[in-house]
C-alpha cells in the first residue's frame, strides 16, 4: 500500500511536471509567433519607406537631410542582426523619429498634401504605424506571461532544467526616441 502511494505521489509529480514543460513550449511559440509579427509589420513599414522618400522628393528636393536621414535609419533598421530585440528596438526608434520629421516636412507642401498618391502612401504608413503597435503589445504581453513561468515557483525549476530563457519586452529605451520630433523651417 505504501509503494502503491508513492508510486501514485511520483507519478502526479511527473505528471505536473510535463504540464508546466508543455506550458512553457506554449508560452516559447508564442513569443516566436509575436515577434513574427512584429517583424511582418516593420517589413511592410520598410518597404513603403522608399515610395514616400521618393514622393516627397519630388516636391521637396531641397530637403535631403531630411530625406538622407530616413534612409539612413531604415539601413541600420536592416543591418541589425537577428534575435537582437534591444538593437532593432532602438533603430526602429530612431527609424520612427525619422519618419515623423519627414510627415512634418511633407505638411509644409500644399501640391504634395494634396497629392493622391502621396496621400495614400501617408493613409498606409498610418494604418501599418498602428499594425505595428498592436503588434508590440501582443509581443510584450506573450513576452511577460512566458517570463512569469520561467521566473516563477514551481515552473522556475523546470524551466532552469530544460534551460529556458526569458525573453526581451520590445521597447523603446531612450526617453528622447519617445518624444515628439521638433521640425523647423
């Protein structure tokens, strides 16, 4: 009978065991499946970077430092290696501020406001600018629920078996990518 309950004790463990194991894979494919999306969103961001540089810079030509910065940021957004959340968050920081100096400048151009196509390269850019929020908040809340289960009893043990990882919140870390671009003329 004691063998019996023992045996009964061991096998809940085991079996507790493999629950948290699978809550943690869970919690693992979902930080991969969010910053897949995150990816998708900066991907379309960038893509669209060069038809609204070139729009712009029909109307606007004298503005290159402007233009060039942009540029500039979406190189660097690229050259950022894989899995490196904190590097791509600041260049996709920088790359954002870049852009707002450049919706800024293209407001002082009544021909180019008033431009179809710019106007609908500005509406797309808006609507990916929110994709990409949401975005972030589905990574950094599939980021938090996967490190409360690596960081907390009893999934700690288990997760420091099988060495899982916490994963990193995509933020912005520099307090000056947060504001508001200034744009002067």
């Amino acid at each position: 009978m004691t063998t019996l309950a023992i045996v009964g004790i061991l096998g809940a463990i085991i079996f507790y065991g493999i629950n948290i194991y699978n809550a943690l894979i869970k919690a693992t494919q979902m930080v991969k499946e969010a910053w897949s999306g995150i990816d998708v969103q900066l991907k379309r961001r960038s893509d669209l970077i060069p038809n609204i540089v070139e729009s712009i810079k029909g109307y606007a030509g004298h503005e290159k430092d402007t233009l060039r910065e942009v540029t500039e940021m979406r190189t660097r957004v690229q050259a950022v290696p894989e899995g490196d959340i904190a590097g791509r968050a600041v260049a996709e920081g920088l790359l954002g501020q870049a852009l707002g100096k450049l919706m800024a400048v293209a407001e002082a151009y009544p021909d180019l406001k008033a431009n179809e196509n710019f106007l609908q390269l500005q509406q797309t850019l808006d609507k990916i600018e929110g994709e990409v929020q949401m975005s972030r908040r589905y990574y950094n809340g599939a980021a938090r629920d996967l490190n409360v289960k690596v960081e907390s009893f009893p999934s700690n043990f288990v997760a420091n078996y099988f060495k899982f990882q916490t994963a990193e919140f995509f933020e912005i870390e520099d307090a000056g990518d947060r504001s508001v671009p200034e744009v002067k003329f």
